[in-house]
C-alpha cells in the first residue's frame, strides 16, 4: 500500500482562508456584568440554519483534539471562558491557519464545509460553545479525520510572542 505525501502551506498571518469567518463580537459591560451577544447570522448571505449546539470542556492544558472535518457541516465557535488554539486545514487547498479564540478578547470562527478543524486548550478552565449546521446522525455520516500531526507534533505547542 502506497500513500501520496501532501505539502501542507501555512498561510501567512493577513492571508485569508475562503468562507472562513474570523471576527470580534461585541462585549457590553456595567457594574452588573457582561452581556455577549454570539451571532449566529454569519457571512453576508445569512443563509446558514445551525440544528444543533454543544459544549467542549479539555480536562487541562494542551489537550489537543484534531483533525476533524465535514464536506456538508459548517460549525460556529465561541469561548465563553479561558482559551482555545485552533488550526483549520482546506480539505481541497491543503492550506493551513491558525486562530486563537480567547474569552478575554470575544471572537467567533465559522468553518464552512470542506475543512478540517483542530484545537488544543490554552487555560485549564477553557469552555467551547459549538453551533452545528447538522444533526448528530447526519454529522456522523459526514466525518474525515486526519491524524493529530499530520502537520507535525510541533504545531501544537504554545509559542510566546
């Protein structure tokens, strides 16, 4: 058995991946609190319906969960609380990035279909809210896995700036 060897390429930190959407979100604050509004109308079509949401939790830091990806499901990601690394991989393009979603910093990343998706928690504390545009069974008929490190065990470590 013969496997082809695929050249990955990390896109630059202004490069864009296509339909992927990255942007803040509006944290409102007072003496009483916070309020965060987490849209679920992204891109400019707003055409998306999400069927389904679920939480992530990691047990601690660096727990990494990776590669996972859909041709049909789209998924929206915010973090409530701590930290997540992301990297997100075009199925297609082969072209990789990497996102950070931080509760301190209010962000959500919308990966469409034809991605794969991983991430590792920063913080111990770190909680992932995840929109779904699929059910659990059609989700599960929609599943492509690549191994961890198909990019290499390096890629997950944490670099300080």
């Amino acid at each position: 058995m013969t496997t082809q060897k695929i050249n990955y390429k990390k896109l630059e930190y202004n490069d864009q991946q296509k339909d992927i959407i990255y942007k803040e979100i509006v944290r409102f604050g007072d003496d009483r609190g916070d309020f965060i509004n987490i849209p679920l109308e992204v891109g400019e079509k707003n055409n998306i319906i999400f069927k389904r949401s679920y939480i992530i939790t990691n047990n601690n830091v660096g727990v990494v969960r990776a590669f996972h990806g859909h041709k049909k499901e789209g998924k929206l990601f915010y973090v409530p609380q701590g930290a997540f690394k992301f990297i997100i991989i075009g199925m297609k393009s082969h072209e990789w990035k990497e996102y950070n979603l931080l509760a301190s910093a209010p962000k959500i990343l919308y990966i469409p279909p034809n991605y794969y998706n991983g991430f590792s928690s920063l913080t111990d504390d770190a909680l992932l809210i995840v929109y779904s545009t699929s059910s659990m069974q059609k989700s599960m008929q929609d599943d492509y896995r690549l191994q961890y490190d198909i990019l290499g065990k390096n890629i997950w470590k944490i670099h300080n700036r």
